[in-house]
C-alpha cells in the first residue's frame, strides 16, 4: 500500500453560517434560520460561561479557606 498524504484528511462539515459571509444572496427565510442557529449558539455560549464562572467562584471559595 503506498503512502498517501490526503488519505487521512476528512472533508469538512459545511458551516451554516461563516462570520463575515456576504449575505446579499440570502433569502429572509435563510436568514431567519441562521439567525435562530447563532440565538441558540449564543445561548449555549452564555451557559458554559456561566459553568466555567460558577466552577471558578467555587474554587476561589475552597482556597481562601
């Protein structure tokens, strides 16, 4: 079997949206999902910060003891 160097690269998943596209080509209906996709991303963005902050405090709180 010979060595080939773009056997182990796997495609990548299509973004749903990319930061920046242009979306002059968009119909509203498109660009109401993407905007329901990133309202949810944010979301899901805001509760780890929320996780990382609470693990943080917690842990400030156990070495000040």
């Amino acid at each position: 079997m010979a060595f080939d160097p773009f056997l182990e690269e796997k495609p990548r998943p299509k973004l749903a949206h990319e930061l920046g596209q242009d979306l002059s080509l968009l119909s509203v209906s498109e660009l109401d999902e993407r905007i329901e996709i990133l309202e949810r991303e944010i979301e899901r963005l805001k509760e780890a910060r929320g996780r990382k902050e609470a693990s943080r405090t917690a842990a400030s709180a156990f070495f000040k003891s």
